[in-house]
C-alpha cells in the first residue's frame, strides 16, 4: 500500500488491486439484450410475461460477463425453445429508473423476418412467457410499456437509420423536454 492507503498502481499487483477496489465500489449498471423479430407481414413478434402486466420483447437482462448479444441469443433459446442470429445492432438504449428499477441500458438487435408460422413450433418457458403474439406495428403502444412503444416508434419509423440509434428513455438527446 502507498501512504495514501491506495495500492502502489505503479505495479501490476498494486493495478490490479486498484482495480479491485474500483470494481467493488463503482455503481454497477443493469443492461438488457433485446430483440426485434418480424414476420413477412411486418409485424412485431411481443412475450406476455408472467411477471409483469405489458408485453415486451424476446430478450432479457445480461448475465454478469456475457455480451448484450449473447444474452439475446441465450434468452430465446431458453425461453421460446427456438435458436435466433443477430443481424444488427438498431439502437442502445438509456433506460431512467421505472417502477421500482434502478437505470439501465437497453441493446436492441434486429433478429430478421420471419414466416408467421414461427410462432407455431415455441416451446415457451412457462414460468417467464404465457404466450406470444405478432403485433402490428400500429397496435403495439396497446400491449407494451410507454418506453418500449416509443423505442419501437423510434426504430420502425420507415425503413430506419443505416446506423444504431442512441437513445435516452426511447427519445434522441436533446429532442426531450
């Protein structure tokens, strides 16, 4: 330890106790994998939930060490029985605290087009997903949360950007109130 009672940084040992301390001490920010699947309609594939009143989409939050894409990847295999590929990033998320949550940030990742006939073979995780249901993009601010239809709104407006969104509670930056 150096006399301030931080570790000598100017070893590794004493780095990567620094790092230590850091790690313990810094806050800890929850992120969530999310995916958009559509069929050739169009329209949105939503989960009802067991554990809370709106629908949402396939994904859920990131495992300690585990990418925002993989979480993806690994959420609909465990709870739809179905294994998915990730074409792109649509938009990162910045998520205020909301009923009893602490912030987060969002990774929202284009999972393609689907037939309508992809729902029929799930094999749903009955203790997270009742059911789920392809929602037309119009209908969708009826079944899910206020920021998860502003963030679809965001990403399905025309054919969408070329490039991820970034985004604060579903809105760009400086166009909030």
């Amino acid at each position: 330890m150096a006399d301030s009672g931080r570790p000598d940084t100017s070893t590794e040992s004493g780095r990567r106790s620094f790092i230590h301390i850091l790690n313990a001490k810094l806050p800890r920010k929850r992120n969530i994998g999310q995916g958009l699947l559509r069929n050739e309609d169009g329209d949105v594939l939503l989960c009802q939930l067991t554990y809370k009143a709106e629908w949402d989409l396939p994904g859920g939050v990131v495992d300690p060490m585990e990418s925002p894409a993989a979480c993806v990847v690994r959420e609909i295999s465990e709870e739809l029985g179905v294994s998915v590929g990730i074409e792109r990033l649509l938009a990162v998320n910045w998520l205020p605290p909301w009923r009893g949550w602490d912030d987060a940030v969002l990774f929202l990742y284009d999972l393609g087009v689907v037939p309508r006939s992809f729902t029929d073979d799930l094999t749903l995780l009955p203790r997270e997903i009742k059911d789920v249901h392809w929602v037309a993009p119009k209908d969708i601010g009826e079944h899910v949360a206020p920021y998860a239809a502003r963030l679809l709104e965001q990403v399905l407006e025309g054919d969408g950007p070329a490039y991820p969104l970034y985004l604060e509670n579903s809105e760009i930056p400086g166009s909030m109130a």
